[in-house]
C-alpha cells in the first residue's frame, strides 16, 4: 500500500532558477553546436578551394611538361630525320661510285686480254727476230700494271660494299628511333588531348608503376645522340671513301693509259727498226742478184774460151801428127817442131791452169752467191713474219681498245 502510495506521487517540481539555467543551458549549447557546425564549413571551403587550385595547379603543370615532352620528341623527330635524309642521300652517291668501280674493273679485262694475246702472238717470231726486246718489256709491265690495278679496284670495291653496308645500319638504327619517336609523340598528342570531360577517361589501378624497365631522360637523349653520331661517323667514313675511290679512278685509268703508250710507242720503234733492217736486207739481196748475173755471164765466157781453144789445139796436134810421118832424115827437130811442141804446151796449160782453175773458183763464188741468196730471203721472210705479228695483229688489236676514265 505504501508503495503504491509513494508510486503515485506527483513528480517533484522545478524551482524557476532551475527552469532559467536549463533554458540558458540549451541556448548556450545550441550557440556552440552550431559555431563548430560553421568552423567546419569554413574550413571545408577553405579546403575545397584550396584542394581545388592544387588539382588545377598541378593539372596545368602535367599539361605544360606534356607540352615540353611533345617539343623534346619534335626535336630529337627532326635531328634523327635530317640524318636519315643525310645517310640516305649519301648512300645513293655512293652506290654511283660503287657502279663506276665495277664499270672500271670490267674495262681492264680487255686491255689485259690484249696485252696476254699480244705477248703470245709475238712467241711466233722466228729465228733471230724472237728477241726479248723494248716491245717484249713494256708489254709485261703492261699485264703487270693491268694486274694490280685489277687487285686495287676489287679491294676498293669490297671496302665499297662494306661501307654501304655500314650506312644502311645507321640508316636502320635512325628509322627505328624515329619509329618509336612517332609512336611516342602520338601517345602524347592523345594524352595532351584529355581533359576532364573527355569521355572516355576511366579509373587504372595498376598504372601507377615504376619498374625497372623505365628509361632516364638521360639515356633516352644518349640513346638518340648514339644514333645520330652513329650515322654522322658513317657519313663521313662515306665521304672520305668517295675522295679515295675519285683518286683511285683517275690515278688507274692514267697509269694504264701510261703504260699503253708506251707499249704503243715501242711498237711503233720496233716496227721501224724491223723495216728499216727488212729494207738494208733488200738491198743487199739485190745486190747478190747482180753480183750472180754477174758471175754467170762470167762462168759463160770462161767456158767458151776453154771451148775456144779447142781449135787451135787440135791444129797444133794435127800438125805434129803429120810432121811424124816425115821419112828418113826429114824426121827434123827443127823450128816448126819446137814451136809446135811448145804451142801444144802452152795451149793445155792454159787450159788446165788458169781457164779451169779460173772457171772451179768462179763457181764456188756463185755457189756462195746462191747460198748467200737463201740466207737473206730466208732472213727477209723473218723480218716479213716479224712485221705482220707486230704491225697486223699487235697494232691493230691495240687500235680497238680505249681507256675509259670512269
């Protein structure tokens, strides 16, 4: 019952100071609450237009290095491709005096060819006229000059090659650079394209990377700086190749132009001194053709006064014949026989003595005529033989080829 009672009672009553602190308390409390509420919004401001600037900040700083990027790309673009345009166009020079050197090379066959064909044509000489002389010397440095100038040309030609190979390297190694220099300048370009609204900007988790296979600005400049100066070097290894090879045309095609002339030239004194010596032996041959008609008519005379002396030899004889038949005491060694007897003497020793002994030695002189005859004609057809190998097939095989200078 008591509790019930105390269950009933009416709460217990505020006194009106109370009644005036719980109101103030409230206010008090309201004030604070809400002037905390405003810090926050101010400094929540503060940030977001702090927050702000710095995310534009920052973005416009990311678009100027973009920019600079972009030049830096436009740059090294530009080098790599005014050395490209150099190692290309000094190539295709190059491939022109690569031609010219094969051009050179082929036009030594023939002279070569000529000089062999000439020395073995001149082996068929005959007799005294196979002689090693000026002709003979000048034709072997002809070959000989022929030879190394031929060994030259293709040691030229092979260091040809393999600079044109070394150009087309650095031309290789410049077009990949530039390659991935457009790659990278059109990623850029993409990259400078985006802004905030573009829309097909996305989250990337995992692009944030930094890993080993990154370059430094430094190696990326040294990687294309290596190129250019790779196809700078060339270029001029090219260049002082093209000065060399000039000099080596010129000088070649002079030296065998050289020694042709002077091939020429002996030629052309040989087949003089062989005419002239062809022409003495002319002279002289003639000469014998006189002295043998000469020597003949003489023979002749000779053997018509031994026939001449027939005659009066066989009167003499016939006289004495008859005069033995004198009889008796007429049988006389008078006068008549002692002349006859000495007539019929002197007549046969004429005869014997000096017509024929005469008559013996003039036809061993025209034996030796006769023989002397063979030898010059024999000798003259040498000279003939001689003159048709050097001026017929020599000369005029010569006539036909010209020293180009290419």
């Amino acid at each position: 019952q008591k509790t019930m009672a105390r269950l009933l009672q009416p709460p217990p009553k505020f006194h009106p100071s109370e009644w005036d602190i719980a109101n103030k308390m409230q206010c008090a409390s309201t004030e604070s609450q809400k002037s905390r509420s405003e810090r926050v919004i101010a400094e929540s401001r503060r940030l977001l237009d702090e927050i702000e600037k710095t995310t534009q900040k920052t973005q416009s700083d990311v678009n100027k290095k973009i920019e600079q990027r972009q030049e830096e790309i436009k740059f090294w673009k530009q080098e790599l491709n005014n050395k490209l345009e150099q190692i290309v166009h000094e190539t295709e020079i190059l491939l022109t005096f690569k031609t010219r050197l094969e051009k050179s090379l082929e036009s030594c066959k023939e002279p070569l060819a000529v000089a062999q064909k000439c020395l073995l044509n001149r082996q068929r000489r005959a007799g005294i006229d196979l002689v090693h002389d000026e002709v003979e010397q000048e034709l072997v440095k002809e070959a000989e000059v022929l030879q190394g100038v031929i060994a030259l040309l293709e040691r030229t030609l092979e260091q040809t090659n393999e600079q044109i190979r070394l150009n087309r390297s650095a031309k290789y190694n410049l077009e990949m650079d530039l390659k991935d220099k457009f790659t990278a300048l059109m990623i850029d370009d993409y990259c400078a394209s985006l802004t905030n609204n573009t829309p097909d900007i996305r989250y990337a988790d995992n692009a944030v990377k930094i890993e080993g296979n990154f370059v430094s600005p430094e190696d990326w400049v040294d990687f294309s700086n290596i190129n250019v100066e790779k196809a700078d070097k060339q270029r001029n290894n090219s260049l002082a190749l093209r000065v060399l090879i000039d000099g080596i045309l010129s000088q070649t095609a002079n030296d065998i132009r050289k020694q042709c002339e002077m091939v020429n030239v002996a030629f052309r004194n040989r087949v003089k001194e062989v005419k002239d010596a062809k022409h003495k032996l002319e002279t002289l041959l003639a000469m014998v053709m006189d002295e043998t008609a000469s020597q003949e008519k003489n023979i002749a005379a000779l053997k018509k006064a031994i026939a001449d002396k027939e005659g009066p030899v066989k009167v003499a004889q016939t006289r004495l014949e008859a005069r033995n038949h004198r009889p008796n005491v007429e049988l006389c060694y008078d006068t008549v026989q002692y002349r006859l007897t000495s007539e019929v003497q002197e007549i046969t020793k004429n005869i014997q003595r000096q017509l024929k002994d005469t008559l013996a030695q003039a036809e061993t002189e025209l034996k030796g005529l006769s023989r002397r005859q063979l030898s010059l004609e024999e000798e003259i057809q040498v000279k003939e033989n001689t003159l048709y190998i050097d001026e017929v097939l020599c000369m005029q095989m010569r006539e036909s080829f010209y020293i180009i200078s290419f």
